[in-house]
C-alpha cells in the first residue's frame, strides 16, 4: 500500500486523540500534519519516518558506509505536538 494511505486514517478522525493515533499510519517523508475541529480545537503533529542514528546530530548528511545506520525511530508521543497553544507561546507538548 503507498505510504500516504495513512492520510485515509486521520481524515476520519473525530478528536484530536484519534488524529495523533491515525498519524501513526503515515509513512511518507515527515510532515507537519494541523488538527483542527469545529469546536474551534486546533492541533499539529509531525507524521513520518524520524530515525534514531547514534553518533548523528542531523545537520549534515552522514555517509553510506554503516556508522550511522538507524536504531530504531522516533514515534508517536516521542515526536513534537501540541493541542490547542497558548498565542505567543512555545509549543507544549500534550501527554
């Protein structure tokens, strides 16, 4: 199945919780993916495929050679969201 089929998944979502679950299912590139419902909540999650390379900081790329394979990847409440900010402030993360 192609990766943006998750996108079916958090389009039928009825609440933010179901949102962030349904954003699991998204396996394209990384996205900045907005909640928002007609209760006036808004959200934002990161959807995507976030890997965990030890001896990396993400600013460059790292070469092919096996130092800097994935350990794993960054998912669900590991990655950055935020329901409903406070203007003019940090993102919080939600629990």
């Amino acid at each position: 199945m192609a990766p943006y089929f998750g996108s079916v998944r958090y389009m039928s979502a009825r609440n933010f919780d179901q949102f962030k679950q349904a954003v699991e299912y998204w396996s394209a590139p990384s996205s900045n993916l907005v909640y928002a419902d007609v209760k006036g909540n808004i959200g934002w999650v990161i959807g995507g495929l976030a890997p965990i390379r030890s001896n990396w900081d993400g600013l460059l790329p790292v070469p092919g050679d096996g130092r800097f394979e994935w350990a794993g990847r960054w998912k669900g409440e590991q990655l950055p969201r935020v329901y409903n900010p406070s203007r003019g402030t940090s993102p919080r993360r939600t629990k």
